[in-house]
C-alpha cells in the first residue's frame, strides 16, 4: 500500500479527487499517479465526500508501537526475579538466565506472549542480565 501521505499533500490528492468527481480525469489515471488500487481509490473518495473540509491523507497511531502493556512488564520482572533467586542460591546449579523457560511461563501461567527478543530486553533494562 502507498504511503500518501509521504508522498503528496492533503491539497493535491483534494485536487485530484475533485478533478475525478467532475470527471475531468479518469480513475485509472489517478490511480496510477497515486499508485493505489481501486479500493483504497473508493475509501479516499468516501472519505473526502463525507467531509471535504476536514479530508487529510495523515494518519496518527492510535497505540503506541514497539510497547508492551504494563501487565506483561510486571510479570517478566517478576519471573526475572525469580529466575536470579534461584542463580544466587548455591544450592541449585543454575548459572545463567533461562529466558526461553521464561517465555514458556508468561504463555503458560499468564496466558501472555511475548518474543525472546523482548524478555532479553528487558532483562537488561532491568539490570538482570
């Protein structure tokens, strides 16, 4: 899908959907200008229809990417914890952080997933590893 909005301004694709509902231009050629198929073509033109003076081509995120929920955050902190308990006692010869086992517990006993890449993150963050 073409990022529009990166690569023309409200006013030109405005200009261009207007041409297009006074059919001065045709909707292939637009389209191949815009290089968008035919079905974001019709959602831009339903939305600029719908409001013409508030049409815009940006967009913000409605989350926050590369986030984890809070949830999730307490719960790998607190599996870490565990995990370095058990690396301090002499008593059990576990010498190194299992992140893999940890992964393995947060789908398990909280029913949350997350990638290895994450919890070693994190684990750093966090002064574990």
């Amino acid at each position: 899908m073409a990022q529009l909005h990166r690569k023309f301004t409200d006013g030109q694709v405005k200009e261009m959907l207007q041409r297009y509902l006074t059919n001065e231009v045709e909707r292939p050629y637009i389209q191949e200008i815009l290089r968008i198929g035919k079905t974001r073509f019709f959602a831009l033109i339903k939305s600029y229809q719908t409001n013409p003076a508030g049409f815009s081509i940006h967009y913000r995120r409605q989350t926050k990417s590369r986030s984890i929920a809070p949830s999730i955050e307490r719960n790998v902190v607190k599996e870490l914890t565990i995990e370095k308990r058990l690396i301090q006692n002499k008593d059990v010869p576990i010498r190194s952080y299992k992140y893999s086992y940890i992964k393995t517990r947060l789908e398990s006993a909280y029913g949350q997933k997350i990638s290895l890449p994450t919890i070693i993150d994190r684990a750093k963050k966090h002064g574990f590893s």
